[in-house]
C-alpha cells in the first residue's frame, strides 16, 4: 500500500464508508446478548441540506454511537427524515407556480402525489449528506414520517387521544398566516419590535351625548367589534355597564359589558372588544355572551360582514380608510406612536392575525404535568441542566396544542364529517356510512396534522408502534437524544408528553441539548448577513474528520460555537501529524514483527519512556471514557490532541528513533517498536469516534485482527499499566530538555550546534533520573555533554532552574557575550515599550469601557505574555554575568 506524505481524506472517506455498511457495522441486533444502546436522530426535514447545527449534532451523536459500538455495546442509532408539512408544501407550490400552475389548478390528489414524486427525487439529499460525515446510523432502519408504518402510528395516536377525551374540536382564536393561509403554532410566531401607532377612539352613546374611548393599534378590527368591555369596579363606568354604544362607520349597537379582565389603570379604562380577532377578546365574549364577528377572509382582506366600502380591501388597505374616515366624521380622539411586538410567520414573514376558526386541539395540560414529573424525578435528565427552568417556565404556562393545518402536503387527519346530520367520525380508518344517520361515505377532514404531531411519536414510532416489535421492547426508552434547543419546545418537550402517554415511559434517559455554530465573530450565522458556512464545502477542502474534530474540539456543553476555518486547518495539521506520525512507524516496522509485535513483552526490560507513555495512555482512557459519559466532547477531543501531539510524537517517537536506528541492540528496537505500535494502535482507536475514516484508514494497514476499526474493542484505563513514578521521572527529563531549549532560542543558537551542560542535582531523585538518561537527554536537547558539577564552568555560562536540579551552559566559544548582551537589552527594551503600551490602555476608563470585552480580554493576555517573556529575557541576561 503506497503511504502518501501526506493525508489525503477526499481519498479514503467513501471507500471506508462503503465498507463499513457493507459488514454491517452499524445494524442493531435485538437478539443480541449485548447491552443496547438506542438514540434516534433528529430527522431532518426533506427539505433540509445539511447545515452546521446538523453537522454539529449529528456529529456528537455519531461520536456516541461509535463509542458505545466499540465499547461492546448493541447500538441502535436510528435515522430517517421529516416531511416537514408546511415547508415542503411551499417548496413544491414554487416548482408549480414557476411552471405557470398552480395548487388548486393541480387539485389536491395530483398535488400530494406531485409532492411525493419531489420527495423520490430530491428529498433524500440530506442523507447522503449525512453519509459523507460519517454517521454510523442504522439505515437498514431508515423512517420517514409518512412511511404507512408511521402514518398508521399517527393515526393511532389521534384516535387514541380522541378516546381518551384529549382531542376536542372546536371554534378558537388561532395564529393564522394570510400568506401561507393556514393556522401556525405559537412557536411559529415570531415577535418583531415594529414601530406602529396607537389610536384612540370615540365610540358615541346609543342614547347620544358624551361617549366613551378606547385604544387599539389595529383600528381596521373596529369594524368587528360586538361590545365594550370596562372592569365591573370602574367607578367611572358603572352606570354604563347595560347601556350601549354605536359603533362609527358601521352604525351596529354595541352593548357595554363588565368583565374583570379589563385593566382600569390602562389607556382609558374601557376596551373595545373584537371576539373574532384577538385571543382575550374572544375569552371576555365567551364570558360576556357577546358574539364574535369574522370580519376578514383566510387572505387577510375584508368579507361581506363589513360595510360595502371596505369589501375585499387587504387588512392594511383597510387600515388606513377606516383611519381616514374616523378622522372625517370626528371619531379619531388621538394617535400617538407606540413601538410593540407583531408576531410574524417563521415561514413568510408575514404579519400573523389572530383569527377565529374551527380547529382541532389536544388538550395538554395533564401530559404536560406528567412531563414535569419526569423531569423533576429525573426521569429525563437535561445536559446542561440549565434548559430544565426553560423546559418548566413553558410547561408550566402550556395551551392547548392546535394540531389542525389547513396543507394539503402531510397526514390527513383521520375524521369524517357527515354532510347530512354533521356527525364527526374519529376513526383508524374511513366509515361506510355515516353511524347517526346512515348517509352514505361521510368526507374526510380536509386538514392535515401539525408536523409535530408525527415528529413528537418519533422515539417509539420508527420502533414499530403500536406493534409491540422487538425493537420496540429493547430499544425504548432510547438511551441519549442529541439536539439543539431551537426545538426545545417544538419537539423535545412533545415527545417527553407523548412518550409518556403512549408507552407509559420517558422517551428518552437523556437530552443533551447542544450550542448554536455561529461565525468566528460570534454572529448567529444568516443568509442576510451572507456569513453562512456550509459543511459540505468544508468537508470537501478538509475532509470530514477535520470537521468532526473541530466541532467536537468547540462543543462546550451550555457554549455555542464560534467557528472559524483557521481553526479547522489547524485540526487538518493535527489530522496530517497522526497520518505522518503512522507513517514513521509502519515505515520502520520490520517483516517478521507484524502481528505478534504488538505485544509488549516483558515489563521489566521496558525503559523509562516506554513505562511513561503505557502509563500516560491509561490516563488518556480514563480521561476519555469520563468526559464521553459527561458529554464533555470538548475535553475529550483536547486530550486526544495533547497526548496524541505532545507526549507520543514530539516526545516518545523521538526518544523511541535513535533505538531504531541500524546498529542498535536487536532487542531494544524490537521493544521500542512495540510499544511504538501499541500505543498508536490504543490511541487510534480512542480516536475513532472523533475521526472515524483516518483511524480507520491507519488501522488497516497497521498489523490487526479484524475487518474494521469501528468493531475493534475500546481501549479501557488498565491500572496495572499506570506508573506514577516513570510519570515523575520523566517530567524531571522533560523540563531539562525543555530548559536547554529555552536557553538555545533566547540566545539564538544554530540549533544543529552541540552544547555541554553542567548540573548540580538538589534532590537524589532528580539526579539518578538524568544519570540514567543522559543519553536521551543528549538527544533530545542536542548536548554534547551531560555533567554533574559542584562548581560553575570556567567563564560565562548561562543558567536555568529545573525542579530538583540547577542547569549551566558553559558559553565560551558558543556565543559572543558582549553581542548576546547587547540584542537581549535592545530586544528587552522594545518588549517594555510594547508591554507599557498595553498597559497604558489597560488602566484607561474610556479603553475599559468602550472596547468589546473579547478585546481587552486580548489585550491583557499579551500584556500579561509580555511580562513574562521580559522576565524571562532578564533572567538570562543576568545568568551571561
Ligand atoms: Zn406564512
Ligand atoms: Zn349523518
């Protein structure tokens, strides 16, 4: 196998994959005696391409499940994509209309299979996507939510809920999109801070004289008000309350009603009351008994309950004729401008009016107790534990969940009406004939269900239920759910709800809610400000274990994620150190060691630095295992780049190249060799999760058993391999060579140029661990000489301090004294002036003030970094003498 100089992932990735599917790594096995481990992504929408938060989450998922796999555990990690109603409709209703059709030219049987046709051809982009990051999921289990499985699970599901008295339909003030002209969930609702006006208005009395006034922001309502409403301790308007008003423009009595949700102190103390367009009217007129008054379309335009003028005119063309001709006939008190929330579409943007319509609601309030208690009990565990007061501020305060959606595109609600008595069917399936009154085949309600009423089954539906499948017995509850808080409330409290209901269980043990991938300036990522990164670009110039890493390496639990792509070429080196690292070793792997070379023989013939690397990997392990349980992905992929960068190539492997070299003792080669591979082997695999095709790639051409990395057992923190006391002695090693080097960069010294070094141990320890490695230390710190010394060298030398031992490097003949002297003063003295600079801002109250805090954060860090390289400096000018 040719070993390229460097790492080339567009090379391998695909190849890996392919294989890993092909063995069958990545299918569950019920029947399995292993301990099962289940996680169900999040499907994405199948109109969705992946974006970062995918990349990030299901990359945490995905280092989860190889983790487990490789841990001996039965993993299911279960995928599948949503059919995300709402978005794909108006996606496909764009093809039509770009075509010069439309929906409703279509009719709505050619339309749904037209959606269908769209999801065969595009709608499973995403999943390849997710292949090429490496998810190591189940697709011999793939779902979609409008699989028949699945639909039959929502169908069950609402019957169910029916039954059980949980589904009622009624007549309620919903959130409806003009635009999209359907109704949308409160979470769908996006509040923007809009400058607007408040006008106020003078309704006259019936018996004429005075009148009374009311405020309102949206003065085109006024043509649906049915009644007044002041607070029934209003002193002011007792003797009103019975009385009536007219109403301007339309010339309709309105009768003066007292209810206590009125508040005295605000505007005028008496409110218009508009049943059919605002929520807490519409809550005083069931009180009150006043009766509401649809006065718009499902487009927003004004109906025939409206004087003739204002017929068909758009609500915000409506607004300002009703305002002119207020004004005209004397009726408009006031206007002042007022800045207020308007909720929006998320989809269109368009302002969202509350609207009167008959729709179809589950009634929440118990399943979301219930939800609580789980919480509360620890049923459910959030990670971090900060979400579970957001999780309960909104279960706490819950509505009734409106599960009806005017689409065509999704799971029709599986209700039939009888147009002949009005009978409504709740049924598994369609009924001949209405039960009431025999008419024959009632119609099915034209409304689909809520995307999240299919999505909040997920944990239990893609198992097979209502089947009691024996994926479902073994693999529910899931064990962990990976996701992003945006869909806190949209879903993960859903199926915490549903899951509970259904299958008298928490769906999942726990959530682990992640942070938001922002841009290296920490601004939320948007196509306005054109600031997006796209991970399949990202993939395709670093490869996906460089993104992986990256990702892993950020993911703080309770932060989100400044990503820049520097950093991602820093991880791609980091990815290329190992290729090269491998490189070395496999290179100068000899014929006869492979397999049997990976077996460390005899401990007692290991050196100091082969006992310090077995011992440092056990911690690795220990390390590793700990942070994965705590979702600490970030300190688990910063140890494996410690260990893996730092201690076994800038250290071991170079301490390890001289016993390789031609000529040494046969046996000490064999065991460097060993132990090189070992321990490359053991850190490769603990890597695996992180950076699943590089490992793999090494693995295979290492000497193994086994057809894949991803099945190879993961290494466990094995006690008897931990040496505390080759862990001391070689940080005493390591402190002198890294002395000796700070000595040869302050002095700028060839580095190729041999220096001799005096010591004078302080502590036995210190002095029977350099005795014993001189030659190492020789190596590493390229000296000439190792000596122990009472008495300084003859003439200048330089000094350092180690822990236990002094340090001196005779200077004679290696350095001019009088020319170091002079560049170490200018160069100190140029330090200063930067170091007082920094300081100069940093005791300056505007600085302090005005700067962004990452700013002065930098600017203290250098200050701080300058300090102590001119302490440094210092010391080693006074060491010339
Ligand atoms: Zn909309
Ligand atoms: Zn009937």
């Amino acid at each position: 196998m040719e070993f390229t100089r460097t790492f080339e992932p567009g090379t391998i990735e695909t190849r890996w994959y392919d294989h890993w599917v092909r063995l069958g790594v990545f299918t569950a096995r019920p029947g399995s005696p292993r301990p099962p481990f289940s996680m169900v992504i999040p499907p994405p929408n199948i109109t969705g391409r992946l974006h970062m938060g995918h990349a990030l989450n299901n990359t945490l998922q995905d280092i989860l499940a190889r983790w487990r796999r490789m841990k001996g555990e039965d993993v299911l990690w279960l995928p599948g994509t949503d059919h995300a109603g709402i978005a794909t409709q108006m996606v496909v209703d764009r093809q039509i209309a770009s075509e010069g059709s439309s929906r409703e030219a279509l009719g709505r049987d050619a339309f749904v299979e037209r959606v269908w046709r769209w999801r065969e051809d595009y709608g499973r982009a995403i999943i390849g996507q997710l292949k090429r990051l490496g998810c190591s999921c189940d697709w011999t289990r793939e779902r979609f939510t409008m699989d028949p499985g699945l639909s039959r699970a929502v169908r069950e599901a609402f019957v169910r809920l029916h039954e059980a008295g949980l589904i009622y339909r009624d007549k309620f003030i919903v959130n409806w999109c003009p635009r999209c002209r359907t109704a949308i969930s409160d979470l769908e609702v996006i509040p923007q801070e809009t400058h607007g006006h408040l006008y106020t208005l003078r309704y006259p009395l019936a018996t004429g004289g005075g009148g009374i006034e009311v405020a309102t922001t949206r003065p085109e309502t006024m043509l649906g008000d049915t009644g007044v409403a002041v607070h029934p301790e209003d002193e002011r308007y007792r003797d009103l309350v019975g009385r009536f008003v007219v109403l301007p423009l339309v010339g309709r009595q309105l009768p003066i009603v007292a209810d206590p949700f009125v508040e005295r102190e605000f505007g005028t103390g008496a409110v218009k009351i508009t049943p059919a367009h605002d929520a807490n009217d519409f809550e005083v007129a069931r009180r009150t008994g006043l009766q509401p008054l649809v006065v718009m379309d499902e487009q927003g335009r004004m109906n025939e309950n409206v004087p003739e003028p204002y017929r068909g005119l758009d609500r915000f063309e409506a607004r300002r004729r009703v305002v002119e001709d207020l004004t005209a006939g004397g009726y408009l008190v006031s206007v002042k401008d007022h800045l207020h929330n308007v909720g929006h579409c998320q989809r269109c943007n368009t302002v969202v009016e509350p609207y009167l319509s008959t729709q179809w609601f589950v009634r929440v309030r118990v399943l979301a107790d219930e939800a609580m208690r789980a919480v509360a009990d620890g049923r459910v565990r959030f990670v971090p534990s900060h979400w579970v007061n957001s999780y309960n501020e909104w279960m706490g305060k819950i509505h009734d969940w409106c599960v009806s959606r005017q689409l065509w595109w999704g799971h029709q609600i599986p209700a039939w009406h009888c147009d002949q008595c009005g009978e409504i069917h709740v049924a598994r399936s369609a009924p001949a004939a209405c039960r009431r009154c025999g008419a024959a085949a009632p119609r099915q309600d034209p409304d689909v269900l809520d995307t999240w009423f299919s999505s909040g089954l997920w944990p239990f539906s893609t198992l097979g239920w209502p089947d009691e499948t024996p994926d479902l017995k073994r693999y529910y509850p899931t064990s962990v759910l990976v996701t992003g808080f945006d869909i806190l409330f949209f879903w993960v409290c859903r199926m915490i709800m549903l899951g509970l209901h259904f299958m008298k269980d928490v769906p999942f043990h726990q959530a682990y809610i992640t942070g938001l991938v922002r841009d290296a300036e920490g601004h939320k990522m948007s196509k306005t400000r054109g600031n997006v990164i796209d991970p399949l670009d990202l993939i395709e110039r670093h490869g996906a274990d460089a993104l992986r890493f990256t990702l892993a390496a950020m993911a703080t639990p309770g932060s989100d994620l400044p990503l820049s792509e520097e950093r991602m070429v820093g991880y791609r080196a980091f990815a290329n150190k190992i290729w090269n690292a491998a490189r070395f070793v496999l290179l100068n792997l000899k014929d006869g060691d492979a397999p049997k070379v990976v077996r460390i023989r005899e401990r007692s013939t290991l050196r100091l630095e082969d006992r310090w690397i077995l011992s440092r990997l056990q911690h690795l392990a220990a390390a590793v295992d700990e942070n994965l349980k705590e979702f600490r992905f970030d300190e688990t992929a910063n140890a494996l780049y410690q260990f893996l960068w730092h201690e076994y190539c800038d250290w071991y492997l170079e301490m390890a190249k001289p016993r390789l070299l031609p000529g040494t003792d046969p046996e000490e080669g064999a065991r460097a060799r060993a132990v090189l591979v070992h321990v490359l082997d053991s850190v490769l695999r603990l890597l695996h999760p992180v950076m699943p095709f590089l490992t793999e790639e090494l693995w295979q051409r290492l000497p193994h058993e086994g057809e894949t990395i991803a099945l190879a057992a993961y290494p466990s923190n094995d006690p008897a391999w931990v040496d505390e006391a080759a862990e001391h002695e070689m940080e005493t090693l390591m402190e002198v060579v890294i002395k000796v080097r700070n000595i040869r960069a302050e002095l700028n010294i060839d580095p190729a140029r041999r220096l001799p070094l005096r010591y004078v141990a302080r502590e036995p320890g210190a002095r029977a661990t350099i005795a014993a490695n001189t030659a190492v230390i020789a190596t590493l710190a390229r000296l000439e000489s190792v000596e122990e010394s009472g008495s300084p060298a003859p003439g200048p030398s330089t000094r350092a301090v180690a822990s236990g031992v002094d340090l001196a490097v005779p200077l004679a003949g290696v350095v001019d004294i009088q020319t170091e002297r002079r560049r170490l003063g200018r160069e100190i003295e140029k330090l200063s002036k930067e170091s007082e600079s920094h300081a100069r801002k940093l005791q300056s109250p505007e600085f302090l003030s005005k700067a962004r805090p990452e700013v002065v954060e930098r600017s203290r860090r250098i200050h701080q970094e300058l300090l102590e390289k001119i302490g440094r400096l210092t010391r080693t000018v006074e060491s010339l003498g």
